[in-house]
C-alpha cells in the first residue's frame, strides 16, 4: 500500500466529502484512504481565514513506502508482588495507576474529593448556594482540577511523544473526540471531560485497580529512607512503592511532606488576574467578523516583556467559557476558567499573570514553607476583602489608570462581582508589570482594554518544586515519588500525566 502526504488550505467550513474530492483530484485516485495527521487555523490575513491540513492518504494506486511508525508506550506484563499507593486521581496520579496496573502492579489510589458525579452536583450546589464541600469543589475530587476546566491537551513539554500518544488514546478510548489527536490546539470541554473520567476510573477498575474516594492522604510513616505506610483518617496501607500527586492546591499535603523531611525549594511562579471580554469582541479583533462558520470561537495567546523584568502572558485562554470559583479551601478566593466542548458561552476568559520568584516579591530569600504560606495569605485577602467568594474586579483601564470601577457590567461568574483598588491588592511589582503588558496587549489585540479584570489568578503553577532525582525519585527517599503539578515539574494536563506515566515507567523497569 502506497502512501502521500499533502497539505491542504481549506476553508473552514469544509466538508469531509468535499475534501475527498480535492484528495481524488490531486493524486486522480479513487480508491483510497485518508486521515488528517495535523490541522490548524491560519487566520493571519482577516480576508482569507482558512485551516491548514495536513493529510496522509493510503492507496494501491500511490509510490513511496509507508510512513515511519511513532515509537509507541510499551508496558511489559508480568504478575509482581509488589503494591504501589498513588495519592491524587488527577492526570499525574491516575496515569501512573493505570500503568503500573496494566504491567502487574497492586495498586491503589487514595482520592481526597468525590467521584465525579458527585462532585459534579457538590459543583452546582455550591454555585447555587455558596456552600462550599470541602470534598467536591472545582479543585479537589476525581480527575483534579482539570477536570472543571477547558480540557486543553497542549503542553510545551519536550521529550513526551510516547506519554502523549498513550494518553489521547487513552482518553479517545473513553470518549473524547478523535480530532484531539490531530488539532494544533485540541481540547476536550469540561462537559466531556466528566463522561471520559469516569470511563477511565470504569476501566482502571477492570484491570483489578482500587480508587478510594473522599480518604485524604494525612501522613506517611517512614523509616529512614523508605516510606512504609500510607495513613488516612480509617486506615494505614502498608506498600512497596508510594506516588503522590496532589496537585498544586493541598497545602497541608505540601506541609505534611516538607515536615517529613521531603526537600523542596521555591521557584519562579505566576499570578495575576482573569480577564474577561464578551467572546464576540474577541471574534471581531481576531478574525474581523463577530462568527466564523466552521470555528467554535477565536482564541488568544498573548505575551508581553512589559516592564523588561518580568514576562507578562495570558493563560489558559477559554473561549466561549465561564470564570468559576476555584478555591480548594473555604476561607479562600481564587477564580479559574472553563468551557465546554462547543465553546459557545457569550464569554471569553482567559489568566493575565506576570511572572514572579517568591523571593522578589519578600525582597530576601524564603523557604518553601513561607513561599506556601504567603501564597494563602493572599488568597484568603481576597476572600476577606470580597465577604465570600464573590470576585474583586475593575476594568483593564481602570487597572492601567489606577481609577475604581464605577459600574458592575455582565459577567459569567457565578457569584457576581465587587468593585475593588485590585492594582492594591496584588504585589506592587506584580502591578507594575501588570500595567505595562495590559497597555501591550491593547496594541496585540485590538480592544483587549475594553475587557474587564476579576478574581485572583494564583495557580498557573506551584511556587515550589520537589528535590528529585533524574530517576524521579525524591531526593534521600528509596521508594517516593512526587509527580505533576504538584511537584513543580508539569504544568497542565497533557505534561502532568506524562510525568505520571514517567514515573510509573520507572517503578516498572526497576522491577
């Protein structure tokens, strides 16, 4: 079987029988297979909006020899004796449970929050009342905080072809759409991302995996360099091998660990605000025309050098999404953003952070633990300030110009929003860097200032980063591991469960 590649410039809003014919006339075939092996939006000239497709066509009729095949994850079976503990369901914890599951393993996840379904009505429940559940919130419960999010599948990670290969398939498996494995920028919708947790949990405990749910990791029990034990508030689990990934959210499990002599050391990190623009605007400044037949909706990404020290980027950027109430713990006040797979919210959102060391912003040198501290000091001053979890906003002008809000304008928040000095009530030199990308971005994106800035945007990332081996090992421990967000080494979904499935490879070779 013979095989070409083209590429193609198709309008977007191209059908499937109209691009086999391009196909059919291009090579003058007939019988033949195709599949789009990568495809993007070019929407560089506003007067020629086109996606750029990549496609690999199969037929008798075609010269060439058969494309390379990507190396793929292999995961050698065999019955071990041994039980691993994974502490956190998100994509870091569960992937590495699936793994060691699928190679022999015992294994068994310790879930903080509830099983989806409930978390999922705790969601809606605490919209509707401002009741917070400690167990089933937008930060903790299974599948993570990525869970209630805009399921972006990108990730900057270098060296991860074989993880993420096993992780779309994974995931198509359970039910994501097969485009997620060809888009330049694929993402899932938190409204599928619920089905596809589930029908991976389903199927993790198939493969004879245990998920205990609403059973937080309180401590470990060591000796020496070996953990032995894994406590809960019911019981203590004895195993070979112990994985925690809790995300970057469980400051008592940070605590808990630096307080059992795990090393960490601060890093540089990112906060800000959320930005929020009517989605039609962001359609007008990126395409020139408020719909684009075939695109959901336009999307940012937006960097600045802003005062030459610190980057200045959006993050997250969720089209056509709603900001939600992301805080892990009652007396905080964070936001986030999320969006379902159709994308057609009236709103877009997106982070607007600078980046920052921990360390810059007390002016001497801190420790993990005060780095933590700081980071909920701050949160909680903007729940104090709010009354609850109503967000802190002002206008991108009124932030530039140091004037307050003297309106409240439409917002998809939930909890509605409060006029506030927020140029206060961040960091001086997060401000200042602030103002200088926000009057950048004005220039990049025509309007961006018509946009207004709401809550507190504190987990781009963790502030602190685990000592570990090149093995992932943490440093002066024999059998623990820290792996995703929470170790300071990934950040986002797709890069989170890599380095789970690293580390699980890892246990997995050294048995």
């Amino acid at each position: 079987m013979g095989f070409k590649i083209i590429e193609i410039k198709a309008p977007t809003d191209y059908t499937d029988v109209e691009l086999k014919r391009r196909i059919a006339k291009e090579f003058s075939i007939s019988d033949f297979t195709w599949q789009i092996e990568n495809k993007s939006l070019d929407a560089r000239k506003k007067n020629n909006i086109h996606w750029l497709l990549r496609i690999v066509v199969h037929s008798e009729s075609l010269g060439g020899a058969e494309p390379e095949i990507r190396e793929l994850l292999e995961i050698p079976y065999k019955p071990r004796n041994k039980r691993v503990i994974i502490a956190g369901s998100g994509p870091a914890g569960f992937f590495a449970a699936l793994v060691l599951q699928k190679a022999g393993f015992d294994t068994i996840i310790l879930e903080r929050g509830a099983e989806v379904a409930k978390r999922t009505q705790g969601v809606a429940r605490f919209e509707k009342t401002g009741e917070f559940n400690p167990v089933a919130n937008y930060a903790f419960g299974e599948g993570g905080a990525g869970t209630f999010s805009d399921g972006k599948l990108t990730s900057r990670s270098k060296h991860i072809s074989k993880e993420r290969d096993f992780f779309i398939s994974s995931y198509i498996d359970a039910g994501a759409p097969a485009e997620i494995r060809y888009m330049a920028y694929p993402h899932v919708g938190s409204d599928n991302l619920q089905g596809i947790i589930k029908n991976l949990r389903e199927r993790y405990r198939k493969q004879g995996g245990d998920i205990r749910f609403e059973t937080a990791l309180d401590d470990l029990k060591i000796h020496g360099s070996i953990v032995t034990e894994a406590l809960s508030d019911s019981e203590s689990i004895a195993a070979d091998y112990f994985i925690i990934a809790p995300g970057h959210s469980a400051y008592e499990t940070y605590r808990m660990l630096i307080n059992r002599g795990v090393s960490f050391h601060t890093k540089n990190f990112a906060i800000g605000c959320r930005a929020e623009h009517r989605q039609e605007d962001i359609n007008r400044a990126q395409w020139g025309i408020g719909k684009l037949a075939g695109v959901k909706a336009a999307e940012y990404r937006l960097t600045s050098a802003a005062d030459g020290k610190h980057q200045v980027y959006s993050f997250c950027m969720c089209p056509g999404g709603m900001v939600v109430p992301a805080a892990a713990y009652s007396h905080l006040n964070i936001v986030n953003g999320m969006s379902a797979y159709r994308r057609d919210s009236r709103f877009a959102n997106a982070g607007c952070v600078a980046g920052i060391h921990p360390d810059q912003i007390a002016g001497r040198q801190v420790t993990a633990l005060e780095s933590l501290q700081w980071l909920e000091n701050l949160e909680n001053s903007f729940f104090e300030f709010a009354g609850g979890f109503s967000a802190p906003f002002c206008s991108i002008n009124d932030f530039i110009n140091g004037a307050e809000p003297t309106s409240i304008p439409e917002t998809s928040y939930p909890f509605g929003l409060k006029p506030a000095p927020l140029w206060n009530m961040l960091p001086a030199v997060v401000t200042n860097a602030l103002r200088e990308g926000l009057k950048d971005f004005e220039h990049r994106l025509r309007g961006y200032s018509k946009g207004i800035l709401l809550g507190l945007e504190s987990k781009t990332s963790s502030p602190i980063q685990v000592l570990r081996k090149a093995n992932g090992l943490c440093a002066g421990f024999e059998n623990l591991f820290i792996a995703g967000e929470g170790s300071g080494y990934a950040g986002g979904i797709v890069s989170s469960a890599a380095d789970g499935i690293k580390i699980a490879m890892q246990i997995v070779n050294r048995e």
